[in-house]
C-alpha cells in the first residue's frame, strides 16, 4: 500500500529504492489549480546520510516494512553492541555507530527495543526515561545562588549529566533519554 507524499511527516520511515529513509523535516507548498510540493529532509536508516528530496503532485512512496522486537543489552566491545532476543535467545550485533548517544542511557541486561529492516538491525529505541545510579556528583559552593545550581553527575554508564545541588553519589536518578536531562530522583 503506498503512501501519499502527503503522508510523509516527521519521523515516518518509508523507502525509496530498497533503502529505508526516516523524514527528519517536512515541507508543503501549494501550488495555484492544486497541484502540491512537498519538500522533505529524509536520513537514511541504514547509513545515516541524509538528503533533500522533492516530490510533485500525486507521487507516492511505498512504505518501509519495519518490526520492532524487544531486546536485551548484553555487553559492548567497543565497536559493536551485542543483543538478544528474551524469547528466541537469538543474539545480534550493532556497530556503535548505530547505537551513538543511545549508549550512555543503556546497561547491561536492560531491555530496550530494536527496529528491524529487512531482517537486519537498523536502530535502537530506549524508553522514555531510565534509572541510573549517579557514581560521581561535584561539591557544591556553598553561597552559590548565581543560578538554580545545577552541577555536573557522572551516571553509572559514563555518561555527565547537570544535576540539581541535592543530588549526590549513590542516588538513583531518572533520565530523559530523548534529551539527556535530569528528570527526578528515583524512590528505592
């Protein structure tokens, strides 16, 4: 069932010559007697590279055939990301690049999903909001009222987030992984 050019908003994935794009930015322009641009921003799912394309009038785009699966995270060698499937046992591998941010918001034995294309891993999709033991959280100067102080927490994964002054190590703290940002701190 093809799309209709107007159906390509932001985040739908469709494909176009076998290779599955995600529209990252849309664009209509009407045009007089009704006839229709739609200009389109699209990142390929495989590669990441990502184009400008125009389409006219009344073309369509046939969608991509994608699964999501959940997955759990095993371990990570440095270059590739290691999954498997809680039902199937089946493993998988990523390349980090795949993975990119992703990676500080992920520990191992979390179960996240995977988005399939044709059989082989194409992205990683966490959950909205993880828990992650702070492991590191700078002193605060006492007096500092300049701002809402906030300081800098490094996560059990590695990864530095802004924290707000009350937090310190040994906390358990939920974070936005769509932003990467501090959302409260979580009740053991």
């Amino acid at each position: 069932m093809a799309l209709s050019i107007t159906n390509l908003k932001k985040g739908v994935l469709f494909q176009m010559d076998g290779v599955p794009y995600r529209v990252v930015d849309y664009n209509q322009k009407v045009m007089g007697r009704g006839g229709s641009i739609v200009n389109v921003r699209i990142k390929s799912v495989l590669d990441g590279k990502v184009l400008d394309k125009t389409f006219k009038g009344n073309e369509t785009v046939e969608p991509a055939e994608v699964t999501n699966e959940p997955a759990q995270y095993l371990y990570s060698d440095g270059d590739t990301f290691h999954f498997m499937n809680p039902d199937t046992f089946e493993q998988f591998e990523t390349p980090a690049e795949l993975v990119g941010d992703n990676a500080g918001y992920m520990k191992e034995g979390d179960t996240i999903s995977l988005q399939f294309f044709e059989g082989r891993p194409i992205s990683v999709e966490l959950p909205k909001n993880v828990p992650l033991l702070v492991t590191y959280a700078e002193d605060v100067v006492k007096g500092d009222t300049t701002s809402s102080v906030q300081k800098n927490a490094t996560l059990e994964t590695g990864v530095t987030i802004k924290v707000p002054a009350f937090i310190k190590q040994g906390d358990l703290i939920s974070v936005d992984t769509a932003t990467g940002s501090y959302r409260e701190r979580v009740k053991e």
